[in-house]
C-alpha cells in the first residue's frame, strides 16, 4: 500500500529520524529503536497486498513516542501526530 496515507507519513517519519540520528547523540538510542520499528511496518506495508497493519498496537508505540520526544523533536513529535491523525481516521 504505497499509495496510502499511513505510508507516506511513515516514510516521512523515516526521513525525520535519519535526519536526527545523526545529530542528537542524548536520544539516539531511543531515535534508532523508533526507527528499526517504523522501517520495519514500512516493509510490512510494502509487502503485503492487503496492506494491512496491526493500527492498535502501531497506535500505541507511536503514542510513547510522541510523549518522549515532544519537547526534544517538535518536528519529529509533528509527524508521529499526523500518523495518529491518520490512525484515529481509519477508525482504529
């Protein structure tokens, strides 16, 4: 499911975190964990035909991460909110 919504935000959360991983040492462990997770539904998403996606429990990591990095990473906690915008809209 490229062409979906989820996607592309997860895609742009990607280039969000390899952006900062390379720069904010006090939270690189907690940016390469987020991003091991979100590559990890992107390929999910890239080789599933159904395109489908465990929303709840993805919800949820991204909703601990949005409280984690909020204050840090505005950008970052800015992306995290349009993917769960995303998530509440498709009823999850």
């Amino acid at each position: 499911m490229k062409d979906s919504k989820i996607y592309k935000h997860l895609k742009e959360l990607q280039q969000e975190l390899n952006r900062l991983i390379g720069t904010d040492a006090p939270t690189k462990d907690a940016l390469i964990v987020l991003k091991k997770d979100i590559d990890k539904t992107l390929r999910q998403l890239e080789h599933s035909d159904t395109g489908e996606l465990d929303h709840e429990s993805l919800g949820q990591r991204l909703s601990e991460s949005l409280n984690y990095f909020s204050a840090a990473h505005p950008n970052l906690a800015a992306v995290i909110n349009n993917i769960l915008n995303t998530l509440s809209g498709s009823g999850v």
